[in-house]
C-alpha cells in the first residue's frame, strides 16, 4: 500500500504542557510504515507530522490526549487554612428568685351590686343625684310624693288616740262593775262584757300602733336612699314619672373599692394550687390592663369554686384588689398572673440560649480558651424572656445566646455580650447573685408554663 499520498497538510502543533512529548515521524519510503518516535518536548515545543499517514496522525493524536491528562492529574501543593472563630453573643448565668406563675383571663367585678328599685308607689318628685356619681350609704337619691304616706300616718295617729280614749272609759266601766258587786245588781256577765271590752280596745290600740309603724316606714321609703358606698349608674327614671312598689329599676350602684377579678384555671393545675393554698399564706394575684401592661395591681387569692366544670375543664377562682383611685372598672377585661411560689436564687439564661435537639434541651457553654461545649441541660419555668435551668451548668458559667446554628464541639467562638437586662415590670425578678391563655368550650390544657420534655 502507497502511502506517501495520504500524508496529511498539518506539520507542526504547539504542546501546551511542559511534560508533553515530541512525536516526530520518518517520511514513508519504499510502502513501509513510518516508526513514531516519542522525544521529550519542552512547552511550546512542535510535533512535525509531515508526512504522517492518517492512523498515524490519529496515534499521535491518543498520546497527546494521553499526556496531556497526566500532566493536569498531577499532585498540587495542599495549602492549611483554620476556619475562622464564629461571632457569638454570650452572657454569664445568674441566679434569681424565680416564680412559678399561672398566667389566664379574668374580668373586673363589685363585691358589691345593687338595684334601686321603689318600695312605696308614686309620682317623682325629685332627683338628688348626677349620674356616675360618688355616692356614701344614706345619701338621698330619689324623692317620690310623699304627702298620701303622710296623711295616713296622721289617719293612723288619730285613730290611735281615739282608741286610747275608749279603752279609758272600758278600763274604768269594769272597774266600777267590779267595785259594785253581784250584790247591787251588777251581774257577772255584765262584768264579763266589761273585762272584753277592755281587751278588744287593747289589741285595737296595738294595732293602730302597727298602722302607725307601717305609715312611718311607707313615709320613709319615700325618701330613696343609697344603700351602700359606690358610683351612681345611669338614671332609668326621670322625675315625674310614676312608680309602683318593686317596679322598674331607678339606678344602679356599684362598689368599686375595693373589686374582685374572676377567673379560671385548668383543672390540671389545681392540685398544685390547693398544695399550695394548703401551707397558709395567701397566694398574689397580679392584675394588668391589655392597654397599660406596664401598670399592674396586685390582691390576694379570696375564692376557689367548690368543683369543676364539666363543660370547660376549669375551675372558677376568685382575687380581692384594692382599688382606692378606681384604676380598674367592673366588667373590664384584664390579664391574670397567679403566683404559686417563688424559686429561690434559681439559674436563670435568656429563653433562647436553650435549644431543642434529638436527645432533648442542651446550650453551648464557652470555656476560658473561647471554644464552645454542648451540654445536655434541664430546662425549668419560664419567666418573661428568661428560662431557669435546672441541671447542666452552674452560676457564673458563659453560654451562647445567640449565633448556635452550626456550632460544634471544641468550635473556636469570637464572644460578644449579650445586651441583656433584668426585667422592669410589676413582680419582676429580684437578682441575688451573678457576675421576670380559656376557651369556652373544651377541656384546657395546663397553664402553667413547666418544664419541656426531653425528645
């Protein structure tokens, strides 16, 4: 076979690694194959393929593929670099009084309610009162005519006097019978008639005496009174109105000093409430409007209902709270805070320095080289933006707070503190050492904010 035809027009081509090789080719004499000759070529270097026959060229073409792939697979130099420390915001753990709380609904209600309602029947004649206002037991609300009340006192007064006068004269006819005698022809049932007599004017005379009793009393309803110390409500009856005994409301009147906040608990918290009750001090009830939460009034614990309802779950509690400026109004919707007991000097963390894993809560602690531990902890009640941690680290201890995602073991940390500060509010945490929702239907769950299981 003449080959010498099917040499190819490409005579040079660049390597472009210092390690490829020179493929050089004899020319093609006498019908005789070409040897390819392999020589070390420097970059740059050329493959004179002139007069290369085509599988020759595609020969030389495999084994600069070839050593061109082995040049690029070869080792580089590894370069070390440490990952930089993590940002992390920290703080120290302290130790608190911490209480255990139960936190509902509740709404403002009087000790004490009254409906003014007639007593006697009449016109209005008068009005003594502005409504909504303060009123003291005894003063006068309501006048209504008193003049028919009047006139039948004096009717009952006069009729007493007339009776008076009769029993006299029977008294004094029964003791002329007797002094006569049978013997001056006084007979014994004459004597009998007289002796009734008198006893008929007696009961007469009690009994204008009670008519007497009765027109005061009728007389004296109509001057309508307050009952009790408290705020006027809106006025139902204007003057000149008539009313009838036990008729329409006139006012209503409310005590608001002090008043009572009514409200619920789950029934599973109330074997821990009556333990509680049990040891005799009186459990503090905290009171705060949802418009002023920063203004709380605090009472004490007065009622526990005698059972439970079957229908919510819950039991009915009671609290008595002062309320001398007449901050909080009957009906108000408020917010309950019970306080069961107080955990004294209890390690306490920012609620999100615990987190949540498979084998349950843990928290990285910081150690004194700024690398971080992972601890298994227990988490206690919460209190406000802090979380009391029963078990895994100590007072004084750093921990994270913020900046856990990808953490680890032994990871170096760059700490920063955490701009924390003890809560402000009404009841809040007292620091001793170290470097503060019922539905209507349906059984509720527990209140009472307890400790996470561990998953």
């Amino acid at each position: 076979m003449n080959v010498a035809g099917d040499t190819f027009g490409l005579q040079t081509m660049l390597l472009p690694s210092p390690s490829l090789a020179r493929i050089s080719h004899a020319p093609v004499r006498n019908g005789q194959n070409a040897t390819p000759v392999l020589q070390k070529a420097r970059i740059g270097a050329s493959i004179n393929l002139a007069g290369a026959t085509r599988p020759m060229f595609k020969s030389a073409f495999v084994l600069l593929l070839l050593s061109t792939a082995l040049v690029g697979c070869g080792r580089k130099p590894e370069v070390t670099r440490s990952a930089p420390p993590k940002n992390v915001l920290v703080t120290a753990v302290r130790t608190m009084d911490v209480p255990v709380q139960i936190h509902e609904f509740g709404r403002i209600s009087s000790p004490e309610t009254v409906d003014i309602r007639p007593q006697v029947s009449g016109r209005v004649t008068e009005v003594h009162f502005v409504e909504g206002q303060e009123v003291k037991k005894g003063d006068l609300l309501f006048v209504i005519d008193p003049r028919p009340f009047q006139a039948s006192l004096e009717q009952s007064q006069g009729q007493l006097k007339s009776d008076q006068a009769q029993l006299e004269l029977n008294r004094k006819n029964l003791q002329r019978d007797e002094q006569t005698g049978p013997g001056r022809f006084v007979s014994a049932q004459q004597i009998d008639a007289d002796r009734a007599q008198v006893q008929i004017y007696e009961g007469a005379i009690a009994k204008d005496q009670a008519a007497i009793d009765q027109a005061k009393l009728n007389l004296e309803y109509c001057y309508v009174r307050s009952p009790l110390d408290g705020r006027t409500g809106r006025r139902l009856v204007d003057p000149g109105n008539y009313v009838a005994t036990g008729g329409l409301t006139l006012v209503n009147i409310q005590r608001q000093d002090p008043v009572y906040v009514d409200f619920t608990i789950s029934e599973n918290d109330l074997a821990r409430l009556r333990q509680d009750m049990e040891q005799g001090d009186a459990l503090k009830v905290d009171v705060v409007t949802p418009s002023r939460p920063d203004v709380a009034r605090t009472g004490t614990l007065s009622f526990l209902d005698n059972s439970v309802s079957a229908q919510s779950g819950t039991a009915m509690l009671r609290a008595t709270i002062r309320n001398p400026d007449r901050y909080l109004w009957p009906g108000q919707y408020v917010n309950v805070t019970l306080t069961l007991q107080i955990l004294k000097d209890a390690p306490v963390v920012p609620s999100q320095t615990v987190q949540m894993g498979g084998k349950g809560t843990y928290l990285f602690a910081v150690t004194a080289n700024n690398t971080v531990e992972q601890r298994q902890v227990t988490q206690g009640v919460r209190y406000q933006d802090l979380v009391v941690v029963l078990q895994g680290v100590k007072a004084g201890e750093t921990v994270v707070v913020e900046g856990q995602l990808a953490l680890g073991n032994g990871m170096k940390v760059n700490p920063k503190e955490y701009p924390s500060g003890t809560p402000t509010q009404r009841g809040a945490l007292t620091e001793r050492n170290g470097p503060q929702d019922s539905t209507p239907s349906g059984k509720e769950g527990s209140s009472a904010i307890k400790p996470g299981p561990a998953l």
